[in-house]
C-alpha cells in the first residue's frame, strides 16, 4: 500500500504562486516605461528660445546639407517634409543621433539647441506643427512601439511583455499544472494507492456535476467562436482583435473540459492503480 501524498503538490503550488508573484513585481518595474518628467521651466523656455537660438543652429550646422530655406542638398528637403511633419520627435531623433549620411549632433550641441533648431525645422518654410516640440513629445514617442513592429508581433503576446517574463510565467504554470495533477490524484484515487482494479460508481452528483461541466463547455465554445468570428471581422478592419476575450473564452473552455475528463475518471471509468508504475504519474 502506498502513499499519494497531497504534500508535495501542495509546495509546487506554493512555489508556483511565490513565482508568479515575483515576475509581477520584478518584470512590472523592468519593463513599465518611465514616467515622464518635464521641467517646465525648460518647457518655457524652449517655446520661448527657439525663434531666436533656432535660425542660428541651423545656419551653423545644418544649412550646408539642407539648404538655407530647408530645400535639400546633399540631404533631403525638410520644407514640407511629410516625415517630419507627421512625427515631428523624429527631428530631436536624427540630429541626436544622426541617420545613414547623417552625423549625429549628440556632444556638440547642447539639449536645448537641438531642441530649438528642431522646432525651427518644424516651424519654418511653411511648416508648422501646432505645438512645440518638447521634451514631453519626444519621451511619449520613446515610448511608443513602431507600429510596423506591432504588426509582425505575435497579437497574443501582450505589448511590455519582455522574454524574461515569459520564461518565469512559463515555469510557473508548469508549477502550477503540477500541483494541481497532483492534487487531482490525491482527490481521484484517494490518500492510499491500493494496488488492482476500483470500480466506480456515480452518485446523483457526480452526474450533475457532469452535465453541469459538459453544458459549460458547450458555452464556452459558443462563446470563443463567436469571439473569433467578432475579432476576424475587426481585424479585416485593421482593428486590433480582443485577444483578452479570445483568451478568456478559451481558458474557460480548456479548464471545463479538463474539469469533465476528470470527474470522469473519477466517477465513470474503472481505474487500475498500479503501484510500481506511481511516480510516473508525474508529467516528467
Ligand atoms: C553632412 C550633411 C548633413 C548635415 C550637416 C545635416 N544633415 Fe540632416 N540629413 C542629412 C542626410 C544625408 C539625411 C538623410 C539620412 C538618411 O535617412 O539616410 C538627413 C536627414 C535629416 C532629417 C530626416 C529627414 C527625413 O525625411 O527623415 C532631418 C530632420 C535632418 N536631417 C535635420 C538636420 C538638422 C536639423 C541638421 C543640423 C543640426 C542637419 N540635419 C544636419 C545630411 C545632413
């Protein structure tokens, strides 16, 4: 007569959930993007300096290769320029860090001179953009993911999901699963493992349970093809699929069906224990 202990599921359910808490805590901190902090003072004073430091950076730094009027040259044209236009943090970008042909500026010139030959750029040669640009424009952009990375990115994979995050959840759920069999064993073939065939038999709650479990299934599938189908419709769209509700619908289903093989095994079907064979049980 052997043991099914309960302990030891028990302590690989406890590991499972000090794991999960860990990856919430450690990973949340890693990986949120930084609040933003903005020193007015440098706000107002990047709005007011421009019109004047502006002109002067760029007659001595950027004409030669962009044009007096911002006409191109050996670099492209910057009047009118859509790019900008439309992303005006990508001028703080390139001149800090410079592009192909491009030399960066970072070291030789000061923050707030990029900023104001920027908003010069951005601001002149019928160019316009409503607001300035400042520090607080270009951080919201740092944050950001470029959205022709989104669209290669796997949309089950949550934005701010880093693979550290997904090694420690993935060990954490092989955890979990292996509490939880083993506390499924516990339950379904009880605290003594005796050797040879059990018969079974299902009471009037066993079969409620059943059908209970069954019905939710039915639902749950109903429930997650209705969502697909929601979600292909929407993303023909280009809108982004409730990849939440896909998930939800689904778990649901996966655990009511795996609920429904397990009050099987243990009110439907004849089980043979064999003592010998006990540890392989286990999923490894
Ligand atoms: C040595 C020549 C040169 C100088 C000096 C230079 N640029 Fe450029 N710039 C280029 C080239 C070449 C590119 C195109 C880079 C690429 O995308 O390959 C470029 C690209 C840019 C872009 C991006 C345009 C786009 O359509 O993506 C901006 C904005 C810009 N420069 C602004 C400036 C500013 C402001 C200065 C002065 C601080 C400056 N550049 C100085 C050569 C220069």
């Amino acid at each position: 007569m052997e043991r099914n202990d309960a302990v030891m599921p028990w302590v690989a359910i406890l590991f499972a959930a000090i794991f999960g808490i860990i990856t919430l805590f450690l990973f949340n901190a890693a990986t949120a993007p930084k609040p933003v902090e903005v020193d007015p003072a440098m706000v107002q004073s990047i709005s007011t300096e421009w019109p004047e430091l502006g002109p002067k950076v760029y007659e001595a730094n950027c004409q030669g290769c962009h044009g007096a009027s911002g006409e191109g040259g050996a670099g492209p044209k910057l009047a009118g320029n859509e790019a900008i236009l439309k992303d005006p943090a990508r001028v703080y970008n390139v001149v800090h860090k410079g592009q192909g042909a491009m030399p960066s500026f970072e070291g030789k010139l000061a923050e707030n001179e990029i900023f104001a030959v920027a908003n010069y750029v951005l601001h002149s040669w019928g160019n316009n953009i409503e607001e300035p640009l400042t520090p607080a424009v270009v951080a919201e952009g740092q944050g950001k993911v470029d959205p022709e990375v989104l669209k290669n990115r796997s949309r089950f994979v949550p934005e701010g999901i880093a693979l550290p995050e997904i090694f420690l959840l993935t060990f954490t759920m092989l955890l979990l699963s292996y509490g939880l069999i083993g506390l499924y064993s516990n339950w379904a073939e009880g605290e003594e493992l005796h050797p040879g065939i059990h018969r079974v038999q299902a009471g009037p709650l066993g079969m409620l349970a059943m059908v209970v479990t069954l019905a939710s299934s039915l639902l749950f599938s109903v429930l997650f093809v209705r969502q697909m189908m929601t979600d292909y419709v929407a993303w023909k769209e280009g809108v982004m699929p409730d990849v939440f509700h896909e998930g939800l619908w689904a778990g649901l289903l996966l655990l009511s069906l795996a609920i429904a093989v397990g009050l099987y095994k243990k009110y439907f079907m004849d089980g043979e224990v064999v003592v010998e064979d006990a540890s392989g049980e286990f999923p490894w």
